[in-house]
C-alpha cells in the first residue's frame, strides 16, 4: 500500500514538472508602454536630485567662515573679480557669515573646481553640500552644472 502511494505521488509530481516546463506566457503590450518606462525613469532620475521644494541638490565650495561681515563681504567680491562665470554666495547663521562659491550637481566637478581654486586664491576651500541654483534644459539629463 505504501510503495503504491509512493508511486502514485512520485508520478503525480514528475508528470506535472513535464508539463509545467513546456507552458509559455506570452505578452503583448502596447509600444507606448516603453517609451512611457523610459520617460518615468529619467524623471525618476531628475527628482531623485531635487529637495522637496524643488530645487536641486549639489556642491559648492565653503571659502570662508568668519563672524565679521566686513571681511565675507570683501571675500565675496574678490571671488567675483577672479571667478566671474561662477556664482558667490553670502549666508549668515549666527554668529557667522558664510561665503561659498559655485553651482555643482556632481562632487567631481566641484573637486576640479577645488583644484583650479587653490591656484588662483590662496586661501582653503572645502566642499560642502548644498541646494544650489540650477535651471533644468529641455534637453538636459541633469548632468551638467551651471
């Protein structure tokens, strides 16, 4: 009785296994639907740099740190005469004003920045992250700074 169970369920299961190797579905979906994936990822992949107000995640360089504004403020226009295609920015967070330079989306383009700095202007800069000023193109993937 055993050894005809055995049987029973041993060529249940092979014979099922045979079957089931030879089913195939086939889908048919619509040509829209892959160039829809395609959009929705590279949107995907834009937002995926943005904060949640909408604006762009990315580097810039950390000149100066100092509590007189006198001083930030001179900085600010010395980086403005020696870098003019580079944007410089003023924040304040108490007690310290803060002066920074550059739009970077990617952390190697700041560091080549960094490098062509520290030969022009003798004085320490770091990278630091930041949300930075950049407009999307209609033809752009996000991968360029400004």
């Amino acid at each position: 009785m055993i050894k005809a169970i055995l049987f029973c369920s041993f060529a249940f299961i092979y014979t099922n296994s045979l079957f089931a190797a030879r089913d195939t579905v086939i889908v048919h979906q619509d040509s829209r639907l892959e160039i829809f994936t395609q959009k929705e990822a590279a949107v995907n992949k834009i937002t995926a740099q943005m904060t949640s107000t909408g604006k762009f995640r990315g580097y810039r360089l950390q000149v100066l740190n100092t509590r007189n504004r006198e001083l930030a403020f001179k900085t600010k226009a010395d980086l403005l005469r020696l870098f003019p295609s580079q944007k410089t920015y003023i924040s304040f967070q108490a007690p310290n004003f803060k002066v920074r330079i550059g739009n970077f989306l990617k952390k190697p383009d700041a560091v080549a920045f960094q490098k062509q700095f520290a030969k022009a202007y003798n004085q320490n800069a770091y990278i630091v992250e930041d949300v930075i000023d950049y407009v999307l193109k209609d033809d752009d993937d996000g991968a360029t700074n400004q």
